[in-house]
C-alpha cells in the first residue's frame, strides 16, 4: 500500500459498544446491522468480528446477505426490505435469510414459492414513519388470511421515525399504536434501533437492532452519556508542504485566502474517497496529534489544511479525518449532514484494516 490514507477498524471498539449496548437489553437479544457494507466498516469484517456475539445479522438488500454467507457467516440474516424479485425468496429459503415483508407482493412471491423452499418471514408495520409497512390494522386480517405462509408465528416489525430525539411526543405516539398491536396478537417484536435502544427503554424487546451506536458514533441528538468507543479511524497523511503570504487563495475557485502569513499542508484524501466535499474551511482535521483546520475545497484526491498554528508537519505525517482523536459527529456537523452518512460513503479506494489491539 503506498498511499497512507486508510480506514482502521478497531475490533476491541466495536465488542466494547456491541456488549455495552446489547447489556441494556435484559429480555430480548439484539442483532447488529451491517447493512451499506456496516455503515462503511466493511460487512464481513464486522460479521468476523461479532461472530459468537451478534445471533443474527441485519441488512438491506438481499444482495449483502448473500455476500456474508459467502464469506463463511453461517447465523440467520434479516433482510429488512425483503425481497425485492419473486425469485429471492426461494434464495431466502434456502440461504437461511429472514424476509421482513412490508406489501402485499411480496406475500403473493412467498405464497407462490413452494412450500418446502419458503424463508421466515417477518411482517412490517407502519406504525407513523410512512415508509414501508402494513398499517397496524392490516396486521390481524393478513396473520389469518395468510397463515400457511409463515413456518413459526412472525416478529412484528416497525421503526421510530425520531428516536434520536428524547423531546419528541411522536415516539410514544407510535409506541402506544405498536405496543397496542402487540398486546392484541400476541406476537414477538422488534421496535428498538440503536436511539431507541438508549433513549426510550420501552422499545425494547425480544429483537433489538442495532445500527450507528454500534459503530461508536453518537445515537441522540444530546449526549446520550454512555462510553461509545468509535470504531472507524479515518487515517492519511500529509504529502505536502507549504507557506502562503497575506492575500494568497488556497483551493479551486479561491475561496480560502490567507489573512495572516500561513503553512499550508496537502493531505491524500478528497472526495473521491468519501470526505464529504461539503466540509467548509474551518472544519477540524488532526495533524500530529494536534487539531488544526480545513483551508480551501475539498478536491477529489486532495485536501489543504492550515497548520499555522501547530508545529510544522512535514510530508509522511499522520492525518486523522475522524476517529478516536476526533468525532466522526463533529464533521458531520460541519459537513451539515449525520455520521452515518459519512461512515457509509468510505468509498472503496480506502482500504479498510481491522485492527485487534
Ligand atoms: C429498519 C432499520 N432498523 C434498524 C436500523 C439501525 O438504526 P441505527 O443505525 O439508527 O441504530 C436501521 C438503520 O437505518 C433501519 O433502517
């Protein structure tokens, strides 16, 4: 590898966050969610490192189930938008998937798969995110009408649409129309995702799903308290050096110019490898060990930051975009956008490398 720009994966990070989170659940397990390649981290480095602690794994698509049993994953994967071709369902039966199933074709793919083929299925519920999902009282009508479909009684599914928000009344607005679903069936559920898991401990229950907390960056909008370790270190190094004067523009389009006699460092990481091109000057970037600031756009291979006021980096230096010396929220912040967008657009020309200690 001659390029230093990389993305470590802290193993012991994320066995920290998967225990701790998983230890607020004491009557139900939870499942880590490693759709979108594990938000960036790499879906079958993450399946390894849970493997004997995660019971089952959840993703999107069909598509990255099959990826993980190729690599070996042997647990159940749920597939939370369930199938999206007929065809996949008898891929899912064989394969040990988990259908969650949100419409009616898709109960029409699963009752013309044979019976000895089809998967588990799950049922989702729209319980106020208007997303995916039957209505809540679609439920009891469709357990009988399509009761030779499901091998053993289904989890009930639904998602909060504000779980980050511990202000929000919409939480327990659709807890209650849920829980009430719940009570009337009889049947498993799954509610919580990772916000839910830390902020409304009343979503908890027998399947719990849990998604960027995991991963080390923050579930709430506030501070949720709890000792998250990030898992991902967005790593490079600096590959150039130099002053600029009073007046000088750094950048396309000159949109940083110098107001005092300035050292600029050139880092090898842009867009093209997933730091978010709408990061603003002033945005933090750590040289050394030390924080300085983002000066100019953010090219496609290449970022400039000002480093006049640390110690002189010269080229070879370690660079953290985010990580373990700086959140990965923070530059959300300042790119106006979440860390699970940032985590997951780690595009593929940065290697990711587990490390275990
Ligand atoms: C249906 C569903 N469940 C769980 C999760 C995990 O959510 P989080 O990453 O917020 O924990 C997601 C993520 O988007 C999801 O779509």
């Amino acid at each position: 590898m001659s390029r230093q720009t990389r993305a470590v994966i802290h193993a012991d990070a994320l066995l920290h966050n998967f225990d701790l989170l998983s230890a607020m659940v004491t009557e139900g397990q939870s499942m880590a969610v490693i759709k979108a390649d594990a938000y960036g981290h790499g879906a079958i480095n993450v399946a390894r490192i849970l493997s004997g602690r995660s019971p089952s794994f959840a993703v999107a698509i069909v598509e990255e189930a099959i990826l993980l049993r190729d690599a070996g994953i042997t647990v159940p994967i749920v597939v939370l938008e369930g199938p999206h071709q007929d065809y996949e369902c008898a891929v899912a039966g064989q394969q040990n998937y988990i259908l969650v199933v949100h419409q009616r074709q898709q109960l029409q793919w699963l009752a013309s798969c044979s019976p000895d083929q089809r998967p588990t299925v799950w049922l989702k519920v729209d319980s106020g995110m208007h997303r995916l999902g039957f209505q809540c009282h679609e439920i009891p009508p469709l357990l009988s009408e399509y009761k030779d479909l499901f091998r053993d009684p289904p989890v009930l599914v639904t998602h909060l649409a504000c779980a980050d928000d511990l202000d929000n009344p919409f939480n327990l607005q659709q807890l209650d129309d849920f829980l009430a679903l719940r009570d009337q069936t009889g049947l498993a559920v799954s509610i919580a995702n990772s916000p839910a898991v830390v902020g409304w401990p009343q979503s908890r229950a027998q399947w719990n799903r849990l998604g960027i907390a995991l991963y080390g960056a923050q579930p709430l909008q506030n501070d949720c308290g709890l000792s998250l370790q990030p898992v991902m270190s967005l790593q490079s190094s600096v590959i150039s050096v130099r002053t600029v004067k009073v007046g000088d523009t750094v950048g396309y389009s000159q949109t940083w110019q110098a107001k005092r006699p300035s050292v600029i460092a050139t880092v090898a990481i842009g867009y093209a490898d997933g730091y978010p091109r709408h990061c603003p000057s002033g945005t933090p970037v750590v040289v050394n060990g030390q924080k300085a600031s983002l000066a100019g756009r953010v090219s496609m291979d290449m970022i400039t930051v000002d480093v006049t006021d640390i110690p002189i980096p010269k080229p070879g230096d370690p660079v953290e975009l985010w990580g373990q010396q700086l959140p990965v929220d923070e530059v959300a912040r300042c790119a106006g956008t979440i860390s699970y967008e940032l985590l997951s657009r780690v595009s593929s020309r940065v290697p990711r490398l587990v490390r275990y200690v």
